[in-house]
C-alpha cells in the first residue's frame, strides 16, 4: 500500500519527528546572554569555583516594526572666493521619480504591500500616519503610477522572456475600474494573466477593457510559433492557437466557485 509514509527497517511505519520547525539559519541574530550572578557561581556541595562548559540556546523570532523617517539630501554649494562666477553645486543623486517625495526604499515597501500583500493604499497612509508620517493616500496613488511608468521598459523585456518560452499558461478573469473615464464603474474589464512554465519564472497581468480577440491579439502578439499553450475552454484560445501555430493544452477540469458542487469535467484540448 502506498501512502507515501516513511517505511522503518522491520516493515513498521516511521513516525515523522514533531516539535517546532528551526528558524532560518540566514536571518540575522542577536546573541543575548542570561549569565548567573558572580555570587551563585559556586559548587552548592564543597563550594569550588565554577566554570562554564557551555550555553543552552533557544531562539525567538523577533519583528523590527516599520520606522519612518527623513532623508535629506544636502548639495554642497562651492564657490570661488575672488568672484561670483565660479559657482558649482553637487549634482542630485538619481532618482526613479525626479524631485519625488518618497526614497526608492520607500516605494518598494508600498508597491510591495498594495500589489503582493493586496494592502490598499488608505491602509498604508494609515499605518505611516501611525509612525509619524502624514502622507495622503493620493499622494501615494500618483507614486504607484510614476513608478509602473518607470519600470515599463523592465516589464518589456519580461513579456519577451514570457512571450519566447515552450510552454505559457494563460487565463483571464473580470477586474472592476471605479472612475474609469468613458465607462461606467459597473462595466466589466479585464485582468489577463500570463505566466511561463520553463526558462526564468515570469508572472504578467495585464489590463483590458474586455475579453474579446482583438484585445487577446494584443496581448499575445509575439508568441513564439511551435509554443505550448496552456488555458481554459474559453474558445478565443482556440483561434488564438490557430493564427499563431500553437498547441493549445486544456484543463482537464475547472474548479467551481461554489466548493459543495462538483465541478464540470472538460476534455483536454490540443490542435
């Protein structure tokens, strides 16, 4: 019978050893030594001096909480004693957002927390309100932006790694827009994700107003020819594979949004 539980000598089923799981080794340690006092280091029996032969160690994991605080940048100023031309300032250090108001370590922490973590960013503002930092979340909002425009040419050279694989997996679901101009905030978009499965791990989404094949054109404009592609039954993938010579895989089922009913089988598709 295979269960997939360790076997011990004999034929006998090994127990797997429980207890608390280490810490990791790569995190940084703070050594606190817990010492006897000088007057209780001696042998209760003949009263010999004692001497240490070892600690016992125990570790607690330990959370530094968020700290805010100001950076400021001072350019030195030079200028030549003898007359008013010579005047030199130090250049600004480079910046992802000139003259921005956040340091780069800062926007990572906020990009990190709304696009990972799912934190939204009136959260944020209020956490650093709590650390003495009275940012609006506007503020915050008009960063992300400046940030995703940075970063494109980044994203760029992603979706060619994605769009160059053997194998991508593709699905797309309904993203809702508040105050999107020209549409309605009821109006259905869309979120497309992408995500390869060889070469070095690439995870894209990509927003559109809706799910129609000229918006999957887009998306997939560029995919290799000859590559695998891995989606539901939605019957644009199948056209998609069509004009890109593709091989199209299915999913052999997809899970229900309603866990207590069984969910449709579908056949695994491929052309």
């Amino acid at each position: 019978m295979a269960c997939g539980c360790p076997i011990a000598p004999g034929g006998a089923y090994a127990r797997k050893k429980r207890g608390r799981k280490p810490l990791d080794p790569g995190l940084p340690r703070e050594i606190v030594r817990h010492d006897l006092p000088e007057s209780e280091r001696f042998c209760s029996h003949d009263g010999h001096a004692l001497v240490e032969i070892g600690v016992e160690i125990s570790e607690q994991m330990d959370v530094i909480p968020e700290q805010v605080r100001v950076v400021q940048h001072q350019r030195v100023k030079y200028a030549c004693p003898c007359c008013d031309l010579g005047i030199k300032v130090t250049l600004a250090p480079p910046r992802i957002i000139n003259r921005g108001l956040f340091t780069e370590s800062a926007l990572a922490w906020m990009a990190t927390g709304k696009y990972q973590f799912g934190m939204p960013l009136y959260r944020q503002a209020g956490m650093l309100r709590r650390f003495g930092g009275d940012i609006s979340s506007n503020t915050i909002a008009a960063s992300m932006v400046r940030v995703g425009q940075a970063v494109q040419p980044v994203i760029n050279l992603m979706r060619d790694v994605l769009l160059d694989s053997d194998l991508i997996y593709g699905d797309e679901t309904t993203f809702q827009v508040l105050k999107e101009p020209g549409r309605r905030a009821q109006a259905k978009s869309y979120v497309w994700s992408q995500m390869n499965g060889a070469g070095p791990p690439v995870r894209l989404f990509t927003y559109s107003a809706g799910r129609g094949a000229k918006h999957a054109d887009g998306i997939y404009a560029g995919i290799r020819q000859g590559a695998a592609l891995m989606t539901d039954g939605y019957e644009l993938y199948n056209g998609l594979a069509i004009d890109n010579q593709l091989v199209h895989l299915g999913m052999r089922a997809v899970p229900s949004s309603k866990p207590r009913k069984r969910c449709r089988r579908q056949p695994a598709l491929r052309s």
